[in-house]
C-alpha cells in the first residue's frame, strides 16, 4: 500500500499558538478513521514514536495517524508546562483532524507514559468526535504514581526525566534559536551524566542545572500533597465527564501500574456515559517503563511476553476497528481483563479487576522481635503470633537503604537494567531491613490482585517513612521482589491533609503495594520486606517533620522506627489469593 506523509503541518490551537504535526495516510482520497498522538519527545524518534503503536502499521490499516509534537517541545511553539496544556490542545488538535477532508470523522487516541497522559486530558474535554483511546503505561492523575508515591516524591523517575528526557531537548531548541550556548549545553549533559550524584544533593529544590529550563520540577516540590494545584490537571476528577471506552495497558513493574488500573476501575464505575463505563478493557504485561520486551536482566518471562509477542499494535488495531470502523469483530464478546501470570508464565482472560471470587488472605507479621536481615526470627503466617513483641531498626537518611529493581526509573542501559525483577539477597542483609517469611509451601499459590501491607508501628520522629516490599523466595534462596510501595507517615489519614506523628505512640498504617499477578511455586516462601527508605527511586525522609524539599543534609536525623505485631497490633501482609 502506498502511504502519503505529510511533514510539519502547523496546527493552530484555540490561542493561536501552532503545534507541529505529521500525518500518515493511506494513498487516496478516503476519507479515513484518525489516530492521533501527542508526544512531547520529538515525532521524528522513530523509537518513541512507535513506543506503543506502529504508526506505519495504522496506517497500512487504513488510518489516518497524526503525530504532533506538543506544545513548547521541538517543532512546536508556545511554553511546555507538563499536563496543564494538554486537555485544551489535545480536544483542538482531535477537532482539527476530525474537519480534514481525508477524516471520516471518527478519532481515536494512542501513545504511552505522557502520550498516554494526554489522550485522559484530550477525552476529559469530551471533544465530539473523539470515539475512542487506548492508553499505555500511564497514570489516573500526575500527583499520586506519578509526581509522588505515598507522598514520597519519585526522586529517581523525576529528576531522570527532567534532566534527561526533557531538560536536554529544551537546552537544544534553545541553542538553535540562539538563546542558548554550547557551554550551557554542555553543562547540562554534564549533569545528566552525573544523574546519580545528584540524586543525593540537597535541597531538593531549586537545582541550579534546571533553572529557566525546567521551572515546573519546582512547582512539583511546592506541591507535596494532593491539592488543587494537582486536582486541575487530574483525568480521575472527571470521570463523569469521559464519554470514550479505554483500552488501559501496564506493566507489572510499570511505575504507573496503579494508576492504569485505576482508570479502568474507576472508569467502570464513573464514567460519563455507558458505552465508556460497558468498554473499559484492562491489559497487563509482565514489563517495567521502558523496557516492555518479558525478559530482564536477571529474569526471563518466556517468548510470549513481550509487547511484540502479544501484538499490542494488533490489539489496538482490533480495538478501533470495531470503535471507528465498525466492524464486528467480536470484541464485545471478549472478557475485559488480560493479564500475564508470572510463575506460571502465561496470559490469561478474566472476568473482571479484581479477579471475581478473589479470597483476601491476611499473613500475619511474628516474631520475638529479631526480624533485622534475611538472617533474623521475622515469621509471617495465616495463623495470629501467640504473642505480642516489636522489631525495630535505625532508620538513618544518610545511609538509605539502596533501590534495587521495581517499578524504578532510573539511569541505565534503557532504564532496564534497574528496573522489574531483581534478587534481593543484598538487601536483605542490612539490619534496617525487617524480613518476614513464610515457611516452604506445600503446594502451589497464586496471588493476583492488590496488595497491602496493614502494619503497626511508632517512630521516635514526628514524621518517617515506611516501605513495604512483596518477594518470592526461591528453594535457592534467591529472593525476587514482585511489587513494592511506601507511605510517608504524615500522609497516613489523607494525601490531602497530613498529619505529624506523636513520637513514640502507635499507629495503624496501609501500605499500598499495589498490585501483582504471581504463582509462588511449591518450595517456595512468601516474604515481606519493611524498612523506611528507597533510594533514589524515592526521595529520603529527613525525619524532622519539616518541608523536606528544602531541607539539606544538615538537618538530617535518625528515627528508631519500630513494627508492632501481635496482641493488640496484628500486623499483617494481605494478599489476594485465586483457586484456580
């Protein structure tokens, strides 16, 4: 099939400002079904143009594709300020595509991570001809998973992509308007090659690298809880005002996992119209941000488990088929939710998030109060400790404990490296570490679901951290982290209104672990990992209760944190268990 391509049509949004835009079609006159995505990392990076969707492959479908850099980044005009923009120019640019006379009328949205950002703001403007999107890897709003996690700030994800990702691109357009130097240039490149070293310096705030390049990193640190700053730019605050199904798809590891499986729930639930609440689909893979192929540098998930293997391309294809085209393909028939089955290592189609029939199973936290290290007494069982006793640990910011795997972002050989499943034996051996483990099982389990650590603790700071981390130990004893999560303490009752701790009192706290799909194999032990620091993936707690993005290294204090269980404080890992 011949294709004409259109280069750097200049599209004017409603303020007059033009965004940049390329338009693959189909030879002929059409008209033609529309997908557009909207990316801010330059539509000329075949990489991350294609990230999610083969835009050729659309088109040789029989679309149009749109592919329009967003506003203030590369060939675009105006300011990039991230997220607030996008609602407004992605419901313009939808209304534009929908008026060219190779348009059939009918758009549809693609693109992952930010581009899968601005297809939620595009279709929270209920544009009329906007029919259909289907998001990868992204996120229900840009506070919580996104910004910050527990009201911990993603230091690793942020900073690394602020420098990296959008600094440098802004630093170069800069330079080929004249209203940069090289030496600034190079400044720049500099830190993003010293990417690890800055993790560490403080303040946070008002990093001297991204001032007048990247004013908004800033405006995050000035908004460390979940206000009307964050509120105006959420796509979960107007659910009812969405109209379009969703094809929602994440990753096990994915740092935007909750967030993907909040829209799909909270869509089911709130949607602003019956074909959006009836048509909400839920695809989840065993891959990270960035890395998407099944296979990581320590764990392998099998040929099938990649995006390619499962044909997210063909997926989507299928998807606006029957949305923009009509065709009947039988894809109301299918069962809502796809998700990979580590262990097992295979995909399988379920009724519903979460799984139907479901048995929420509480593991107890035990112990006589030794659980420091792999090595230590930490028991964890479906049966209540006969006893109480508490195990406690230093928790010192100066010496946080190290990210190892997860849903991290940080620099490294296409971030992979760092990220998904990692073995946690090294880890495990440091006494501000609290291991819980079960004995051998005796026969296969599977946990797919949500999860959450319910834990009991006090703090001799008036505001701490604690993690919580879900492993599967091997019969070797390799200990492979399948989903993780924090909560910075003073975040306990609402991430809207924090709250200080009282020193040396006991507090019920939840940490979201979010969620997993796993088959612990016969042999092997489930483990909960507690500790109070994630670094750099999360920024670290200086214990004093104060604005932590201001403080420095000198104010930094150490809290004797301890975890309660048994008696009066039952402690607990909960863990979704399926019968199959």
């Amino acid at each position: 099939m011949s294709l004409i391509i259109e280069k750097n049509v200049m599209v004017a949004m409603r303020d007059g400002v033009r965004m940049a835009t390329d338009v693959y079609r189909p030879e002929g006159d059409g008209p033609f079904p529309v997908l557009v995505q909207r990316l801010p990392y330059g539509k000329e990076v075949a990489g991350l143009r294609n990230f999610s969707f083969d835009v050729l492959r659309g088109a040789q479908a029989g679309y149009a594709v749109v592919v329009q850099d967003t506003r203030g980044r590369y060939a675009s005009e105006g300011e990039f300020n991230p997220f607030f923009d996008e609602a407004a120019d992605g419901a313009d640019t939808v209304a534009w595509v929908a008026a060219q006379p190779w348009s059939t009328g009918r758009v549809g949205m693609i693109g992952g991570s930010y581009f899968g950002a601005t297809q939620w703001l595009a279709a929270s403007q209920a544009p009329p001809a906007l029919a259909a999107i289907a998001p990868f890897v992204t996120t229900d709003q840009y506070y919580e998973s996104w910004a910050y996690q527990g009201g911990a700030f993603q230091l690793g994800f942020n900073l690394h992509w602020t420098l990296s990702t959008l600094g440098l691109a802004e630093l170069q357009r800069r330079l080929g308007a004249g209203s940069a130097t090289p030496e600034q240039l190079g400044a720049l490149i500099a830190a993003v090659d010293a990417n690890d070293e800055l993790y560490r310096r403080t303040p946070l705030r008002g990093l001297p690298e991204l001032k007048g390049i990247a004013p908004y990193y800033d405006d995050w640190l000035d908004h460390p809880s979940y206000d009307e700053f964050w509120r105006s730019c959420a796509p979960r605050e107007h659910y009812g005002d969405i109209t379009v199904p969703a094809l929602n798809m994440g990753g096990w590891y994915d740092l935007f996992l909750k967030g993907t499986i909040a829209n799909y729930t909270g869509m089911k639930a709130a949607g602003g119209s019956a074909a959006a609440r009836g048509m909400q689909r839920l695809v989840i893979g065993p891959w990270a941000h960035g890395p998407v192929g099944g296979w990581f540098p320590e764990r392998g998930f099998g040929l099938m488990a990649g995006t390619d293997a499962a044909d997210v391309t063909g997926m989507q294809l299928r998807w606006f088929d029957h949305l923009l085209k009509g065709v009947d393909n039988g894809l109301e028939g299918d069962k809502p939710v796809r998700i990979f089955v580590m262990g097992a290592d295979v995909w399988r189609d379920e009724d519903d998030w979460p799984l139907p029939g479901t048995e929420f199973v509480d593991y107890h936290l035990g112990g006589e109060g030794r659980a420091n290290t792999a090595a230590g007494d930490g028991s964890l069982g479906t049966e209540p400790p006969a006893g109480a006793a508490y195990d406690a640990y230093l928790y010192d910011p100066r010496d946080p404990v190290p990210t190892v795997g997860g849903g991290s972002f940080l620099p490294g050989l296409f971030v992979g490296v760092n990220s998904g499943p990692r073995d946690q034996r090294e880890v495990e051996r440091r006494a501000d570490v609290l291991c819980y483990t079960t004995e051998p099982l005796a026969e296969p389990l599977e946990v797919t679901g949500p999860v959450e650590a319910v834990l009991h603790v006090s703090s001799s700071a008036p505001d701490t951290d604690f993690t919580a981390k879900l492993v599967d130990v091997y019969p070797d004893g390799r200990a492979e982290n399948l989903a993780d999560g924090i909560l910075r303490v003073r975040y306990r009752e609402s991430l809207s209104e924090p709250r200080l701790m009282e020193p040396g009192r006991v507090y019920e706290v939840r940490v979201d672990l979010v969620a997993t799909a796993n088959l612990f194999r016969a042999g092997h032990r489930i483990r909960l990992e507690v500790s109070s620091s994630n670094f750099p993936r999360f920024d670290r707690n200086t214990n004093t209760g104060g604005t932590i993005a201001q403080e420095c290294a000198e104010d930094f204090l150490p809290a004797l944190n301890r975890v309660h269980h048994g008696g009066a404080h039952p402690s607990r890992l909960v863990l979704p268990v399926v019968r199959r």
